[in-house]
C-alpha cells in the first residue's frame, strides 16, 4: 500500500469539500420565493443520464466539440483564464484577437460542459470543469464587477470602461452564470455559490450590454442561495421597468408591429428583432414575472409576442427564422446557431414556469429538427446558420452573418455559434425530468434515460426504454427505495391524436390538464408503465413571402416531433453531385392521402446518418414516389417542397 503527501493544493481542495459537506443539504434545493412559484421545478445536473440512441449522441457530442473546444480555437483555450482579463475597448467583442468573443463563447461551452460531465458521470470531465472554474471562483471578491474579477466597481473609471464597451462582458458574466450556477447545483462547490452571489448583488450591472440576461440569471442566483443583496437588486430592477428608451424591454410589453425585410438590415435596429438578443430579453421579461415585485403581465406579453413572432417566422424545423434577424418563414431563410440553442432553452423556461405540454412539443421540434442539422454526424463541423433547404450552399453573408455562414465547417467566425451548439442537448438531458411542488415527477420530454433523485427521504429511480422520435412506444420501469406514493406525470404530445397509457399492463385514461396526464398511486419497485404514441404523416403548407406577397407556396411533410426531408447525395457536407435532381414538387392533397412510414430496426450504434435512420417516408411527387428521411441526418436536403400548380 503506497502513502500519498497531501500537498497544500490537496488540503486547501479537502478544505472546500469539507465546509460543502457542512451545509445543510437544503442549500443545493431551489428556494422558493415570495412570488408566483414555477409550475415544475428543474433537477441537477446528473440526475438524469441519457441511455440508448441518446447516450450515444451525447458521447459523440463530447468526442467531438463538447470535449474538445479547446483545441478548436485560442479564444477557447484563454476563455476565462488569467491570459483573458481584457481592458478598455477589449472588453467588447469588435477586436477579432482580444475582444471578449472568448467570453462569451467560453460561457457558452461551460454551460454544456458542466452539465455533459456530471450526465456522463465522466471524471475526467469533471476534472477539467473543475479546472476551468477554479480560475475564478478563486479569484472571486465581493468588489469585482460580475465575474471580471480583475476589475473593481468601486472605481468609477472602470464602470465607465463597462459602459464604453457596451458591458459586452458583463452580457457574458450573465451567461457565465449558467454554468456556475450548473456546477453549484452539480457539487456543492460553496465558491459557487459565494461568487454568484458577489457577481449578482449590484443593480448597476443590470443595465449593461446588448440584452437582458443579467436579470434572468440574477432571479436563478437569488433562488439558490436567497442573498437579501441579490434580492434588492432585483426589486430595484424591477421597480425601473419597462423603460421605453431601452430597446430590450421590448418584450416585456405588448406585441407592436415589427418590420420583417428580406435579406436586408437597411433602415432598421437589428438588435430590436435578433433572435439571441430576442430570446434572453424575453428570458429576463419571463423570469422576473415571477418576481415579487415583477409585473405578472410581463410574462403575459412574452407569450404574446411569442406567438406573434412565430406567426410569421416559424420554420417547419421548429425555430423561428432568425439570420440573424427574425424574418418570413423560407426555405431559403436561415437559422443562427445559437438562436437554435437560444430558443430551446426558451421553451424550457415556459415549460417550467407555466407548466403547459406544448412547451415540451416544442422542444423536441427544435431539437430533433434545427438542433441535430447545426453540425455533422460526427459533431465536429458545423454550420453559422442552417436553412431548409440546402441544395446549393451559396458564399454569402445574411444580416449580419458572415459569408461563410451556410458551409459546414470546423469554427465559424465569430465563434458565438460554435460554441452554442455546446449548449443545447446538455440543456434538453437535464429538463427530460422536472418536479411537481406536491412531490411529484413529471416527465417533460421523451428519450432514453436513467432518472435517479430524491422524493423527500426516498430515493426514486426510473428507467426509460425507448427508441422515440424515432419509434412510438415507451417503457418506464419506475424503482422506489421503498413502496412510495407520489404522482408520476407524463406528457401527451399536442401532435398525437390517440396516445395509450398502461400501468403494469392495465390500460388507464388519458384525460389530462395542460398537455398531462397524472398517474397518481403507491409506487413498488418494478412497477411498468408503458405508452404508445402513434406517428402519422401530417402536411404542412405554407406561403415563402420574401419575395414578396402573395407568396410562393411550399408544403413540408412530419410525423410526430420529426420533419422529413429528401437526402441529397453529395461530394461532401457542402457539395451536391453533378447532375442531382432536385426539382420534386408536391401535392399536399396526394401526400396527405398517400404518404406512408417505414419502420426499421435501430442500429447498434447511433448516429445521425441517412442509412441509420430507423424510419423513413414514402411520398409522392409530381415525378414518381421518393423516399424521405428525417431532417436532421441530412446534411444535403429539401424539406420544404414547392407545389404542384394544380395544388396552388
């Protein structure tokens, strides 16, 4: 047996893991507060762990960016180090070698980093988290403005140098929270929640940067630890809004006319309609809703606006068109990246706040559809923005974008959207699973996946088997540490006409509220659920208005939470073969009439390829029947058809 010197870096880690252990064990739950309290209360990172197809997506997720991020670029590497501690005009993004890009994109890959390395129960991944967030929480002082720990707000010339800049590290710092606040959750880590508390206690900072997330993130802080300096921030912020000179307010009011120009920014403030800066506004509008001092009404307008923005921007992939600016639904239109990861985390965020199934829908629209197409099979290029149909991928800029922004490639400049697509499977494993506040579990959205959590003093595991969006039917194997009631709820997706439910193969009813219904007994060990959720081919129609109204009509076909899409050979990611076909049109009428599902077994090993895909469409076109797949295994695809001119 060999003896071990402690250093003094191995006493001083001892010491922090030993002061965590002397909390109460309440600090890791999320506090309530003295406003409207979430429908569903999310779990922490790890207690839900992806199994089956999911698993395997995750793991080629880490293999590929999630993992590896730092080799990709030096903005990564640097991000959040101490070879990162920008001054003056480098506290904006505008320098491409020391600007702040570096932070923001590191605050979006630890967000999926954390969450990925406690879901893989990965050591060696939690080894570099740690790391990673030592450099600051070690450097943490009640004086730092956010998480720039090396500046001093008490100097008034370096709040000024967060103004100059737009505070576009202090837009960061809020996004930085997430993975801080991820990590807390995860270990314990009194740090943790130490310097989100310093971070999040001065008003000031609120009102810095290009977008509100510093309120959003302030709401999470204050309910993990409930410091009163926290809180009073968040009052006075509240006590302030909605200021009309501030164009990121927008949202917190009711939905006024927005301009929707194709493929031009002339003559109008980008920032009042891009999809990023849309998103976390609404975020911070949603959240502090529930404040105590927040407006109930605020969450109202977000949903208002909502609906009015996905009115004329929803894409059948299930995100808004967003290039970078919200426009007319298209199958030439695009969708940034990061607007794909933005939006998911969104429609989370209703999920548990409101409670309501559709949200649930949503997300997996999103995720199976715009998240899987953001990158490759092998998750290791990817694309700036993604568009329906990609038949010819031109080099050109959209909005903002860069010409690049259509190729699959290894980064894309800037590197926001590279690392955004860290972000949202780590975010839809986390939310599989949420919480009632009668002691309930309530699964929000299906896959594959191992639950493990606590239900008072019980520990409750579930099992989920399932091949699902890319198979109907799922098991739940549902194993108290002892025979416990508690309500189980499961979502009924809004698209599925005749859902069955059993419990221990006894058939119950599906009546539910708000997209749920409540399976309420005394739980044994070994208890089964099982449901089926059947698929049929739905047809979507639509009218492409960006060249102007009428519009040119387009028809996309889905089954279940899947869009469909023609594969289209290619030399690579980026290049058809000569010669393609690529000119099908459709009759929704014939479509609807004879499309047709073709179910396969699911391969061994999972991966988002045409030839693995377990199910398949059959649809008729103007030149003969062809086959389709599912949308985001195809790199090369149309998925938003014209018309037949009898179908006009």
């Amino acid at each position: 047996m060999q003896t071990r010197i402690l250093t003094r870096s191995d006493v001083k880690k001892c010491a922090w893991v030993l002061l965590g252990m002397l909390l109460s064990s309440s600090a890791l739950a999320v506090c309530p507060d003295s406003g409207r309290q979430p429908a569903l209360e999310t779990l922490r990172p790890g207690d839900v762990q992806p199994a089956g197809w999911l698993r395997d997506w995750c793991q080629t997720a880490k293999d590929g960016y999630l993992g590896r991020l730092d080799e990709i670029d030096e903005h990564f590497r640097i991000a959040w180090t101490t070879n990162c501690m920008r001054r003056g005009k480098h506290l904006h993004w505008g320098d491409a070698h020391r600007g702040s890009w570096s932070a923001e994109g590191g605050a979006y890959w630890f967000d999926g980093l954390v969450r990925l390395a406690w879901q893989l129960d990965d050591d060696a991944l939690k080894d570099y988290v740690r790391k990673r967030l030592d450099t600051v929480l070690d450097r943490m002082h009640p004086h730092a403005i956010a998480f720039l720990h090396w500046l001093d707000r008490r100097d008034p010339a370096q709040i000024e140098e967060m103004c100059v800049s737009q505070g576009f590290s202090v837009w960061a710092s809020a996004l930085f929270s997430r993975a801080v606040a991820a990590y807390y959750r995860a270990s314990g880590d009194p740090r943790a929640i130490r310097a989100l508390n310093w971070a999040f206690n001065d008003v000031r900072f609120f009102e810095f940067g290009n977008g509100k997330a510093f309120p959003a993130a302030a709401w999470e802080v204050y309910r993990l630890g409930r410091d009163p300096a926290v809180g009073a921030a968040l009052d006075d912020w509240c006590a302030k809004g909605p200021d009309d000179k501030f164009i990121t307010w927008r949202y917190a009011h009711s939905p006024t006319h927005m301009e929707f120009k194709p493929f031009t920014q002339k003559d109008h403030d980008w920032r009042a309609q891009h999809g990023v800066l849309a998103c976390e506004t609404a975020l911070s509008a949603l959240r502090t809703s529930f404040w105590r001092t927040g407006k109930p009404e605020w969450g109202e307008n977000v949903l208002a606006w909502r609906d009015y923005i996905l009115g004329n921007c929803l894409q059948p992939t299930g995100v808004p068109v967003a290039d970078e600016s919200f426009g007319f639904a298209g199958p030439d239109r695009g969708t940034e990246t990061c607007t794909v990861a933005a939006d998911i985390h969104l429609n989370i965020e209703f999920l548990s706040l409101f409670g309501r199934g559709c949200f649930g829908d949503r997300v997996e629209r999103a995720l199976f559809n715009a998240g899987a197409a953001c990158t490759t099979a092998e998750f290791f290029k990817h694309v700036y923005v993604q568009t329906p149909n990609r038949t010819v991928v031109e080099n050109r800029g959209d909005f903002t974008c860069p010409v690049s922004a259509r190729y699959y490639l290894k980064k894309n400049w800037p590197l926001c959207c590279t690392a955004s697509l860290c972000r949202y499977l780590p975010d839809f494993v986390q939310h599989l699973w949420m919480k009632t506040p009668d002691g309930g579990l309530v699964a929000t959205m299906y896959a594959p996946n191992v639950l493990t959590t606590s239900l008072g003093k019980e520990t409750v595991c579930v099992r989920t088997e399932t091949d699902y969006p890319f198979g109907e039917t799922l098991k739940l194997t549902v194993e108290p540490s002892k025979p416990l009631s508690f309500p189980l709820k499961l979502r009924l997706p809004g698209w599925c006409a005749a859902p069955a439910v059993a419990v221990n193969g006894k058939p119950v009813r599906t009546a539910g509220t708000d997209g749920f219904v409540s399976l309420v007994r005394t739980w044994t060990s070994g208890d089964v659920v099982t449901f089926t959720f059947p698929m049929k081919p739905v047809v979507e129609t639509g009218l492409d208005r960006n060249k102007g109204d009428p519009g040119v009509p387009w028809c996309a076909v889905s089954a279940g939470p899947l869009l469909f899409a023609r594969h289209l050979e290619g030399m690579d990611e980026n290049t058809l073969r000569p010669n393609l076909k690529t000119d099908w049109r459709l009759n929704p009428s014939a479509v609807a009439a004879e499309a047709k599902l073709v179910w396969r077994t699911m391969p061994g090993k999972w991966c988002w390829t045409p030839d693995r895909m377990p199910v398949r469409m059959i649809v008729p076109t103007d030149s003969g029947k062809i086959e389709l797949v599912p949308y985001g295994s195809a790199n090369l695809r149309l998925s938003m058809f014209p018309v037949t001119v009898d179908a006009r």
